[in-house]
C-alpha cells in the first residue's frame, strides 16, 4: 500500500507554482485548509486562480493570500464578508466569476466524475448566461457550464489515514468532498492521522484514491464567520 504522509503543509505544496489554478475546500470558514493557505502566503506564490465556496475574511483563510497580492482570480459564490477582496475588485485588481452555488459543486462534481460539462437551469436569462451556450431539453433551457480545470485540490478532513481516506465533520463535508475528487493532484491535511486500516470503512467519506499527499495539521482556528448569542431565558 502506497503511504502518502508528507512531513507538513511546506512539503504538501512545494510544487504549487504561479499561474496554477487551486480549488479550496471548505464552507465559509469551516473545514478550510488553514495550514496549506499559510504555507502559500510563506512561500509567495502569484498570480493563482483559486476555486472556493467563499473568499475568507480579511485576515483568515483566502483572504491572507488576496493581502498579499496572490491572487488573480477568484471564483465563488459568496464573498461577502471580505473588505479586501471588495477593493480588489472595484479597483480592477481582482478578476472575479461569481457562480451559482449548486454550479460551483457540480462543476467540481463534474472534474471528479471525468465529464467535461453539465447542463443546469441555474442562470438562464441573467448575467450568468452571458456568453455560454443554451440548450433546450423538453421545452426547457439549460446552460453548459464547463467542469473545472485544476491543477491542485487544497482540502481539510477531520481524521484521514496513510492511504488517504478521508472522513469530514458535518458542515465541512459541503464542498471539500467534491473538491478531493476533482484535482490532478489532492492534498488533504487532517486534525487526526491514523495507520491505514484504522479507519471504519463506512464511515469514509473520500477514498484514498483520489488522494495524492496528506499530513497532519496543527494550531487550527476554527472560526466562526458571524457568531449569534442570546441571553439566557428568565
């Protein structure tokens, strides 16, 4: 059985260059790949074009990179909640493809599965048609949307093994699943790694086999975006 344990997220990403394009795992700021995102601010690299649910918040997650310039493009369907990427592009700085959230997983979806396009009603007659193809099934319109294209796929998982099964804790299962499936090359950083054969086999959300690298991380944040409280009841 081939081990895919690299020692940390240095190692996981030495090869990420500029001008790659990356998905990004993660829903808001829940199940992101905090340790591979922090190594890439280290190392410095430009020009990327990064695929996520969400654009982070000013100084966490993506919106570390978007600090430092890293970023060229950005596509998502929410980033509502990010100053930064706001300036970025008002100025012309930032290019930005806002998507349909169902289409941004299904796009993904569609990477993992080996097709090369899906048709959804999602957009048809707005601004997101604009450009692409309509087709007509059954009296009904549809856009093709192409599957992404990436050359890395940057995903966080509760606990995975040294084969590279993955298992994710509740709302981080929404996008980092697909995302595993869909890039050349897959690296998983886990709060828990375990010898292969540990894991229960049900409970594995992402086989090993679309994973390529995987390590353990450390010091996470766990943020929450926008935290609610009340008092207590009299």
């Amino acid at each position: 059985m081939i081990n895919k344990v690299v020692t940390d997220a240095r190692a996981a990403i030495h090869d990420i260059a500029d001008g790659h394009t990356l998905m990004l795992g993660g829903f808001g700021l829940c199940g992101i790949p905090e340790n591979c995102i922090s190594a890439l601010v280290e190392k410095g690299v430009k020009e990327l074009t990064c695929i996520s649910n969400n654009a982070g918040v000013d100084d966490f997650g993506i919106g570390l990179m978007l600090q430092q310039r890293q970023v060229k493009k950005m596509i998502s369907s929410y980033v509502g909640e990010n100053a930064e990427f706001e300036r970025q592009l008002l100025s012309g700085e930032l290019e930005v493809e806002l998507i349909p959230q169902g289409t941004l997983a299904t796009r993904c979806m569609a990477a993992g599965y080996g097709m090369p396009a899906i048709f959804t009603p999602a957009g048809v007659g707005t601004e997101v048609a604009e450009g692409k193809e309509v087709r007509n099934f059954n009296g009904k319109d549809y856009l093709m949307e192409y599957a992404f294209d990436a050359d890395f796929a940057l995903v966080k998982a509760w606990k995975g093994d040294t084969a590279g099964n993955l298992i994710f804790r509740s709302t981080s299962r929404n996008f980092n699943p697909v995302m595993a499936m869909a890039g050349k090359v897959t690296i998983a950083e886990v709060e828990v790694l375990v010898e292969a054969g540990a894991l229960d086999p049900d409970q594995i959300h992402t086989p090993g086999v679309f994973v390529h690298r995987i390590f353990q991380g450390s010091d996470y944040e766990k943020r929450i975006e926008q935290r609610t409280v009340r008092s207590k009841a009299q």
